[in-house]
C-alpha cells in the first residue's frame, strides 16, 4: 500500500515534457537496434542460398549435358542398386536368424554335455566302488579256495536188485538202515527215485484184498510226486501196497472171530525186484475200512526179509526203529484242501475240558494188561468232583453197543458211535483222553491213531494216557511234544490238576501246532505218503527234488524286443554313492544241499516240532533246492545266516554274514498302462544291486510293439500272464534268479536311497515281509463279529503291503503250495486281497510281524490313473478276506508290532573308514 501512494506521488509530481521526451528516444532506439540484427541475418541467409543455388545450378548443368538414353540407364543402375541392398538385407537377416538357432541348439548341448559329464561322473565313481567289490571278493575266492558247484550230474543204477539169499527171521528183527538197505541204490545224486507196483496187476499175487480206493488213490498220488519213476532199474526204493485184514474163520473154541491177513508170502517173495531178500522194498498197510475189525497187524507172523513195513499197528517186539515206519490210516480224502474239515483254533477253552468215548475188547489169554479198571475209576472220580466250570463228558461204554464180531483181542478201545457224532463232541472239547491198548505189547495200533487224527482234526489236544510206550506217526523226524500230552497211565490221579495248570496261550499252540501237523502230515492220503517218502529220502540224507519254476510266457518274440527310449538327464550328486554298479549276479544255488542236514540236523524245527529233513527250502540260508510240495513248518522258524546285511565286504565284516554280494529282483505288475509302467521303469535308472525288473503284464492284450521303453539300466523282461489275476504278482517265474523279490506296484513312486535302504533292512530279516506301507488288523468293536482292516495312520502295525515290499523267492513259492487254495480263489472272485494273503502267510509261517521301513506312509505318483483301490467298496472287501482268511486258517496269524526300522547315518557324508557305522531305531 505504501509502494502504491509513493508510485502515485511520483507520476503526480512528473511533467509533461519529460514524458514526451523518454518516448521519443525509445521510438527512435528500437527501430535502430531491430534494423541491425535483422540486416545481419538476411547476409548469411543470402550467403547459403547463392551457395545453394550454385550447387543447383551445377546439377542442371550437368543435366543439361546428359541425354536421354544416359540418364535412363543411370536410374536403372541406381535400381540394381537398390535390389542388391535390398537382397543383402534380406540375407543378412537369415543369417542373423541362423545364427541365433545354432546359438540356442549350442547352448542346449552344452546343458546336455554337462547333465552328461554328471551322470558318466556317479558312474565312474560307481564302477570304480564295483572295481573295489571285485577285487575284495576275487581275494575272498583266493583266500577260501573253494570251487562254485554246478548242479551235480545224476548218478543212477542200470541194473535191477541182483538176487540176494534170503536172511533168517532173527535176522529180520534186529534189522536197520546199515544193515538191510541197499545204499548203492541210492546216490546223494540220484534224485531218490521210487517204483510204485501196479496193485492191478501185483497185488492179486499176494493175495491181499485192497480197498478200490487205496488203489486208485495211491497210484494218482504218486503219481504228482516227483521222485516216481515207471523204470524199475533205476529206482532207489520200491512201494507195495499189501491191503489190509480181514476175517478168515472162527476158531470153534473161540467165543470171539479170529482176524488176520491171508498174506501169501512166496507171492511177496517173487515179486521181480524182490531181490531175495526184499531189500529197499516198502511194505504199505494203510488201514482205512472198518478199524474196529481186526488189530491192523498185517505182518505179524510174517517173514518179510529186508523190507520195510508202513503199518498203523506194531508190537514191540515186530517195531523196527529207524527202519519201519508209523503211519497214520488212510481216513482223509486223496488230497487237496482240507481246512473245511478243521474247527477254529480259538476260543482256547470250549465247554469240556476233557471227553473220551470207547469201549474196551476182551484180552487175549496171556497178554501183558495194565490195570484200565483203576484208570476208569479214577477218571470218574475226577470228573465228579470238578468244580462245575471243568466239564467231563467221559463215555467208557458204547451206546448202542458194538456188535461181537467188532471185538479186538487186545484190550484196545473201539470207537463209539459215527463220525459226525464223534465231531460233534471233539469240537466241544478241550482235551480228549486217548487210552493205550491194556495189552503193552502193542506200541501202537490202527484205533489209537485213528483217534489221534480225528482230535487233531477237530482241533482238541489229544492226551495219551500210556504215552510213554506209544509210537506216533513219523515220530522220527516230528516233534510231538508240540502238539501231544503223553503220560503213563500212573499218572491218572495228576490228570486234573496238568489240565488246569495249561495257559489260554499254551493251549492255543498246543492247538495251533496240532493243526498244522494234521493238515501238513496226516489229513490226505497224499500229505501221508509225500511223508513217509520224505522221512525215508531224510535218513539217507539225499536232497529234495527242485521246485519246478512257473515258465513266464514272453510277451515279445525272441528276435523282437521293443525300442528302447533314453530316460531324461536327472543332475546328481557326484559324491553320493548307493551302492556299486554291477552285472546281474544270480544268488548262487547248489551250495549247500548236501550239507546243511549234517550240519544243522532237526534242531531248526525243535522250536516247533518241524525238520527240516522234511523241509525242501529254508528261506533265508542259502539256497538249497525244494520238492513240488510244501513239507515245511507252519510255525516258528529259526533264521539260519539271517545276520547277512549291509552292501558289500565291509558291511559283511561289520554286521555278520556269509554273503558279500548279492542283488535282488524288481517284480512289477501292471495292466495295459504302458505310459505308468515307462515312468516307473525310467526311475530304476542308476539303481544299484538290481539284477532284473520281471513285468507282469496282466492285460488282456499284448503290449503294444511300437511303445518305446525307457533304459533301466538293468535287464528287463516283460512276462505275459494266462489270465488277469492279482495271484501273478507271487508267481515263482523261472527269470527270477535272486533270493530277495522287491514287489512293486507300477505307480509306487519310490527313492533310490529308500530301496537299497530297505534292501538292507531285508538282509537282516530275510524271513519277513520288509517294505513301506503298513496298516493293522483291528477288532471289531460295534459288531464284535472278527477284525476289519485298517489304513489309518498309527503306531502298531500287523501288515506291510506288497505293493513296495521286499520278500524272499521262497514265500512265491509257497503261495501256491502251502496257501489253501481257497484263499487264491477268492482274491480271483474279488480282484483284492493278495497282499493281506501274503502277510497271513508269512506270518502263519514264521509267527514274526513284519518290519517296515521310514515313516512315510502312502507311495502312489502324482497324476497317476485311477487304481483298483480307489473304488469306495474297496475297503469292506477288504475287511471281509480279513475274516474269510482267518475263517480258512482257524485263527488270524497277524501279529502287531511298533518296531520300525530308520537310518541314522544311511545318507550322511562321513569318512570312508568310519562307513561300516550302520544305525537302526
């Protein structure tokens, strides 16, 4: 504001002629300097115009002087021109392109080379441990000095038994095995070949009357044995059948029938390979018809020189130990299964405690009697004063009464009633009272094992009073403590109290093992004579025949085998070494057969009353061959050699064993998923100690031949199964030439490092199922009717399922021979369940839980097609072979366990020399 009245002032004190002047001298200022600088721009703009136009003038003077025709091919050059350029644009370009691709394609190599340079890197460093495992174990072969055995060449007689003198009858008692057989007819090589005689055509020379059925039965049984033979020159031993007694006539001064075979000895004696004396003949009386008929004896004033007798009834005197043998009578079907017959092993204690039924024949005049009378007495006297929770169900006397041409003269006791009614009470018993003949000449008698068979069969635990001079069936090689009470007869008044002292454990083994004797030794006709052949072939210490493997059809001809496909470069770890890169190295074989049975003996089986001379396989020693049918143990092996872990010669040194080097087999089952099995195939790629993977294809077509498959790295062979079955997964193929059998499905996704884990895991318990996924059996508490299966995450498990589980060739084996059939056919029905058959198997067999290994749970690939256990009624199938199982093998042989087996140091860097450390927890 003050500025603004100052600036007012100032214009009201200016004069007029001031003003004018100041404006004269800007107007004449301005034009002056505005003249100046616009005259200074208009020289050089003039200067570059002239300067221009002069050049332009230039031009059109030489355009003035070109004519027409010049000027014409001037601009046609200056066109060439132009489409030169053009066309060397346009090359360049390509080239640009060009180069660009082969600088990408350059680029990719490289990756590839270098992707390569890893791989040839972790192969060389494994050649390189494979060098190391060659050279310890070529020293190992020096050291020992021991030459590998080849399938020894079969040693076999050409010439029929030379005729021998006949032996006296004193000579006849004190016979044995060094005394009256032949060896030289028997080679450790020979195979143990055996003559059955035609009973159509030699048994009318003896005279004898055999059962139709024997007859037929006996020659269809032998004829699956393996060790027959139709050339009798060859034969080790020979088998006739002589039939059974039968009565002749009645002695007028007799008040009872006289019974006994019309034998005719000098048609037994000219038999055409009798060979004089009868030496390496077995004599067969298997007492099937009416046991209640005659004592059984069918050769007790026979002479029978240097044979053998298999009869159900001995006296002391006639019983010939290690020579003749006991057999059980012919009461069971020819073969097959018999599980159907048996009663449920549980619950341990049923409504009586002890039952028996009989009535006892008069004595001949002379015999040695024991007091029965005061046995029967005090037996009544003991069930009458049992508490009311012990109940007797004692019948001394048949009702109705048998009929007097029944008797037996030898104080033996006849069976009462039928066969069902019989049933009926053993399978409400507990215990049965078997009572020994009151005469003690007799060790045994057709009655006696008779009734042997039917407790055992019903599942009640037989107990023999007389025991101590009782001989039972194949009681050389059997233990029958497992299975049997024997006590003298003195030992009456103590009856009640053994009974009561007996645990619900202890009588469900009792059950258990007498179940698998009876189903293993005496329930057909074919489980009696494949054992009385096999304690013969056991005494002469010859090996059993070889299980005949199952020939995989080959799904590609043998001059076709499909493409292969390079899998995709995966970058390792050059420093991590699994284990060495070998060539297939079969588990060897014909190492041990002639010597394990010297060396070991009937130990193995002391356990549970099982020989291994009637055993073809044991699983977890080294391998020995196996007859065509199971014989073994249904419970409690004793792992022979089972301290065989780690990989190689300094896991050996350092955790026991007898095996540096071994490998293992990859069974896959697949079905028509060609582009699953290809994934599953490219991850084995690099896998140490694998000698094969076996496909089972179970498509009902053939792969097709144009499907490129990925390397493994180790030979594949691809098996075309008959039919679509789960049961192929266990079958014993021929190609599969090592002991441990990893049974994978085709979408397991599984590790390197996890399998030769569990490969290690396995050599440590080579008689159990060893793998990853787990699950349990648990009871049904909602409806209490059995147990249900169970996949939930737990602690305890009773399974480990076969889809990603390492087994022994063994157990392929007995799936098929020791396994009711019943079981395998309802895996068929259902498309389900062979992996819980499998675990009910071993674990029927070895009575050990499986073991499994890390934590994880579930092993299926991601993007995997839909499998067969998605299905929402897969699970309540499950719970029902669960229970169908156990129904068929009288009790649910699972056993729980939380033992789980996990590395400590398996995959940590450590020094070389401190690589023999090897934790489990």
């Amino acid at each position: 504001m003050l500025l603004h009245e100052r600036i007012c002032q100032w214009l009201g004190h200016l004069k007029l002629s001031r003003v004018i002047l100041m404006v004269s001298v800007i107007l004449f200022i301005v034009p002056l300097i505005t003249h100046y600088y616009l005259s200074k721009y208009e020289t050089s703009s003039m200067s570059s115009g002239a300067n221009n136009m002069r050049h332009t003038l230039e031009a059109l003077g030489d355009l003035s002087t070109m004519n027409v025709v010049d000027l014409k091919i001037r601009i046609e050059e200056m066109l060439r021109i132009k489409a030169s350029v053009s066309t060397e644009l346009r090359e360049l370009e390509e080239r640009r392109g060009k180069l660009q691709r082969e600088a990408a394609a350059a680029s990719a190599k490289a990756d590839s080379v270098k992707a390569e340079y890893s791989r040839a890197t972790a192969e060389l460093q494994r050649l390189r441990v494979s060098a190391d495992q060659a050279r310890l174990a070529q020293l190992e072969a020096i050291r020992r000095d021991s030459p590998e055995l080849a399938p020894p060449a079969q040693i076999l007689p050409s010439q029929p038994p030379p005729i021998l003198p006949p032996i006296s009858s004193a000579s006849e008692v004190h016979c044995r095995m060094h005394s009256c057989f032949d060896h030289s007819r028997c080679s450790l090589t020979s195979g143990f070949p055996i003559y059955f005689y035609d009973p159509e055509k030699y048994l009318p020379l003896a005279g004898a009357e055999v059962d139709g059925f024997l007859k037929t039965t006996l020659r269809q049984t032998l004829g699956y044995n393996s060790h027959l033979t139709h050339n009798p020159n060859e034969a080790c031993l020979y088998l006739v059948l002589v039939g059974e007694g039968f009565p002749l006539d009645k002695s007028p001064s007799s008040t009872t029938d006289t019974y006994k075979l019309s034998l005719n000895e000098s048609a037994i004696k000219s038999l055409p390979y009798w060979g004089g004396d009868g030496r390496n003949h077995v004599l067969l009386n298997l007492a099937r018809r009416e046991l209640s008929v005659g004592s059984g004896d069918a050769f007790h004033t026979a002479s029978i020189g240097r044979a053998m007798i298999a009869q159900s009834t001995f006296t002391m005197q006639q019983f010939r130990p290690g020579f003749d043998l006991v057999t059980p009578p012919a009461l069971g079907p020819p073969g097959g299964d018999v599980w159907s017959d048996c009663a449920p092993i549980a619950p341990a204690r049923r409504k009586y405690i002890l039952s028996f039924q009989g009535s006892q024949t008069p004595l001949l005049t002379g015999s040695r009697i024991d007091n029965d009378k005061f046995v029967i007495e005090t037996l009544q006297k003991t069930a009458s004063s049992a508490p009311s929770s012990d109940v007797f169900f004692l019948q001394f006397e048949c009702d109705p009464p048998i009929e007097r041409r029944a008797v037996i003269p030898i104080g033996d006791w006849a069976l009462c009633g039928t066969d069902r009614s019989r049933r009926s009470i053993l399978r409400d018993s507990t215990f049965v009272l078997i009572l020994a003949p009151a005469d003690n000449n007799y060790c045994t008698t057709a009655l006696l094992q008779a009734r042997l068979y039917e407790a055992l069969r019903s599942g009640a635990i037989p107990l023999i009073l007389g025991g101590d001079r009782t001989r039972l069936p194949f009681d050389e090689v059997l233990d029958w403590r497992r299975a049997v009470l024997s006590l003298p007869k003195a030992r009456v008044t103590e009856l009640h109290f053994l009974l009561r002292a007996l645990s619900d454990a202890d009588l469900l083994a009792f059950r258990r093992q007498g179940r698998v004797l009876w189903e293993r030794y005496l329930s057909s006709v074919q489980a009696s004579m494949d054992s009385l052949l096999a304690t013969i072939r056991t005494r002469l210490n010859i090996p059993a025949q070889p299980a005949i493997a199952t020939l995989g059809a080959p799904a590609f001809n043998d001059s076709y085998y499909p493409p292969k496909l390079e899998p995709p470069a995966v970058d390792t770890e050059p420093e991590e070494t699994l284990g060495p890169s070998e060539a297939p190295y079969p588990s060897p074989a014909y190492r041990r057969n002639y010597s394990v049975a010297l060396l070991h003996g009937y130990e193995l089986w002391n356990e549970w009353g099982e020989p291994f001379a009637l055993y073809p396989q044991l699983p977890w020693d080294p391998p020995v061959t196996s007859e065509a049918r199971f014989m073994g143990s249904a419970a409690g092996f004793r792992p022979i050699g089972a301290g065989a872990g780690g990989s190689g010669k300094e896991f050996s040194e350092a955790l026991g064993g007898d095996r540096p080097r071994e490998q293992f087999t990859i069974v896959i089952l697949t079905y028509e998923r060609e582009a699953v099995l290809a994934a599953a195939l490219a991850r084995l790629r690099g896998l140490p100690y694998l000698n094969k993977v076996v496909v089972v294809w179970n498509g009902v077509t053939a792969p097709a031949a144009t499907q490129a498959w990925p390397e493994s790295g180790a030979p594949v062979a691809v098996v075309r199964a008959s039919r679509n079955s789960l049961n192929n997964r266990f079958l014993p193929y021929n190609v599969i030439e090592t002991e441990a059998v990893l049974c994978v499905d085709d979408d397991a996704h599984l590790r390197h490092d996890e399998i030769v884990f569990a490969f290690r895991v396995w050599r440590e318990h080579r008689d159990r199922i060893v793998g990853f996924p787990g699950r349990y059996h648990a009871w049904d508490l909602n409806f209490n009717n059995g147990f249900l299966y169970n996949s939930n995450y737990s602690c305890e498990l009773s399974m480990v399922l076969t889809g990603a589980a390492f087994v022994h060739r063994y157990y392929l084996w007995a799936y098929w021979r020791a396994l009711p059939a019943a079981v395998r056919d309802y895996v068929d029905e259902y498309m389900n369940c062979e992996d819980i058959a499998m675990n009910f198997l071993v674990a029927h067999l070895t009575r050990k839980p499986p073991v499994k290994v890390t934590s994880r749970w579930t092993f299926r690939c991601p993007g995997c097609p839909v499998t067969l256990s998605a299905d929402e009624t897969h699970f309540h199938e499950r719970h029902k072979c669960i229970q169908f199982f156990s129904q068929v093998m009288g009790y649910t042989p699972l056993l729980s366990t939380q033992y789980r087996a996990d590395s400590v140091l398996f995959k940590t860097r450590i020094p070389h020399d401190k690589q023999k450390c090897f934790k489990f927890i």
